[in-house]
C-alpha cells in the first residue's frame, strides 16, 4: 500500500533542517502550544489537498506560501512509500505559488543540501542539476494545484506519472475533503470521523475494480504470517538482540570516527612539526662529530677553532693571533669543518 512516509523540511516554516519526521505508524503530535503541531499538521494536509485556502490558517496570520517557503531555498519534501521503493515530492515556491517536482528517489540529503557549506540550494535548478550527476529520474515542474491532485490520485495522469500516484480513482476529491474534515475539527472521537466519512462519499454508483486491489492482497497472507511469527517470544528476544547488536554497531562505528578524526589531527600536528624536529636531528647529528681542532661557524656568526671541549660545551679560540677564547654551548655551533689530514 502506497501512503506518506516521512516529511522534511528545508528552511521551511522557521525549522532549518528537519529529516526525522516519519508518518509510517500511528503517529501522535504531544506538545505545548507554539512548538509546532500545527506547522506539520497544515503541511500534511497540504500534501493531500493541494488548496492554501483550505487549511485553516487564520486570515491575520502569514499565508500558507509566505510562511513556509520564506526564502528561495526553502523546500517541503514529501517521501512516499510504495511496493516499489520510496519516491519524493518536492514543493517549493516559484512565482509566488507553491510548485511540485516528483522525485523517482527516495529522500537523499545530498540532493538538496550542499556538503560543504552545510546550505541548502538556491533555486531548484541546482537540484536538478545533482539528480542528473546522481542519474535520478524526475518529472517536470508541476505548476497547478489541480495538476497535482490529478497525479497524485491517479486521475488521467501520463504513463509516465502513472508511477507517482497514490491510488487511481476518478473521483478522488472526497478523499482529500475527508481528510480535511477530520485534520481541521478538534473532535476527533470514533463516531465524529465515521460520520465525517460518510457524508464525504458521493452519492452516486461508482463501480469498482477489483483489479486495483489484486497488488495490496496478494501478499496478505504472508504479512499476516510475518506479524504472527514477530508475535512470538522467541522472535522477540532475537528483534531484541538485533537492536542490541545494532546499538553497539552504531555505538562502534562512532567511537571508529571520532578515532579516524584524532588520527587526523595528530597527522596535521605531526606534519606541521615535522621541519622542526628534522632540524632538531640535523643539529643532534652534527654535535656528534664536534671534536677537538675542529674549526666551527657559530649562531653569532664568528669563526674559530675547538680547543677543548666537554658533554655540552666547547671552547673556541678566535682571531689570527689566538688569543680570543671563549666558552660556549655546542648547541650554538651551526657548522663544522674538520681539520685536513
């Protein structure tokens, strides 16, 4: 069964980056009033009726388009499970409306978000150009709310949209009315959605083929098996193994890491120190053949001869007449010439 999977929002409604917000379960929005309930329930519902007017926003606040897509690279990205593997819906603003691009993908940061300066792309352009370096099959930009309702629903769309839809049903505008009924009343015990639902039907005989379901049941049985088989403890303590191994994986891979990030580190340490300890070398080499008569260039720049010397001091001799003698540290000797044979 093909159904909304996850949201993300990209510099949309005053969220930066938000990936992790999965609609695969039953999902239940708990919060005190202004952390964002609202935001992602009015994105949802935007998902399935494509209509700004009709998502109960108040008439003093922002509109829909104003408030969501802010910025040029503000985007709301909808991942759509399907037997097929996942694909996405991109919305984003273009002429002061909210357009569509589909996504033959599932969502991958990286195509929307810049590695390096951590920033999302201007301009949907830029996207297209990463799909096609990634090889990524997308659809043209979707300009119209009525268009999109069409391929969402399955309503007369392409064969090449045909992918990209939900259902296939000609009379797909009391879904997304349901919907909104229920989404927009705060009542929302058991007998207000039947009735909800019931008046959203259409009135009118509308025949049904079977065939459209044949993909959803075909593989019931086997899926009821497998939540009868995940039922029993035996298969529980192995789930509950796998997620233990799977931690201590992820709890690994992360201490690897933050290993390989040290590592690097004392690499560029290492590297950025390494003239200095070559030169520590090359000096520790040359005090080792210092010998008595040798003739040495000190740091000061002065020549003369060893006449004596002792573990870390040497005495030179300068000047043409010998009479200048000094004391001083072998380390302070920066060149050595020794006495011909």
């Amino acid at each position: 069964m093909r159904n909304l999977n996850r949201i993300i929002f990209i510099n949309s409604a005053n969220i930066p980056y938000a990936d992790d917000i999965y609609l695969d379960g039953n999902i239940h929005f708990i919060g005190t009033q202004g952390v964002g309930k609202s935001t992602i329930l009015r994105a949802i519902l935007f998902f399935y009726n494509a209509d700004t007017q009709k998502l109960g926003i108040p008439v003093e606040k922002q509109s829909y388009t104003e408030y969501y897509f802010p910025y040029s690279n503000s985007y709301i990205v909808y991942e759509v499970a399907t037997e097929n593997g996942p694909f996405c819906i991109l919305s984003f603003k273009s002429m002061n409306r909210v357009c569509y691009r589909f996504i033959d993908s599932p969502y991958r940061k990286e195509f929307f978000i810049d590695e390096e300066s951590r920033t999302a792309y201007s301009g949907t352009d830029r996207i297209r150009a990463i799909l096609d370096q990634y090889d990524v099959d997308y659809s043209r930009i979707i300009y119209t709310y009525d268009e999109y309702r069409n391929i969402l629903y399955g309503n007369e769309a392409g064969a090449d949209m045909q992918r990209y839809a939900l259902m296939e049903s000609k009379q797909y505008q009391n879904i997304p009315r349901t919907i909104q009924n229920v989404l927009l009343n705060s009542k929302l015990d058991a007998e207000f959605i039947k009735k909800t639902i019931i008046s959203s039907l259409n009135e009118e005989d509308t025949s049904v083929d079977l065939n459209t379901y044949k993909e959803h049941l075909k593989n019931f049985e086997t899926r009821l098996r497998d939540i009868e088989e995940f039922q029993k403890r035996e298969t529980q303590k192995q789930a509950a193994e796998i997620t233990r191994l799977a931690t201590e994986v992820n709890r690994r891979q992360t201490a690897l890491v933050q290993g390989c990030r040290e590592l690097a580190a004392a690499r560029i340490k290492a590297e950025e120190a390494l003239p200095q300890w070559e030169e520590k070398k090359k000096q520790a080499e040359l005090m080792a053949t210092v010998a008595v008569g040798d003739s040495v260039l000190t740091s000061s720049g002065f020549y003369g001869v060893i006449i004596d010397m002792t573990d870390d001091t040497v005495i030179v001799e300068f000047g043409s007449n010998k009479n200048g003698r000094i004391p001083m540290r072998k380390d302070a000797i920066v060149q050595v010439e020794k006495p011909e044979v």
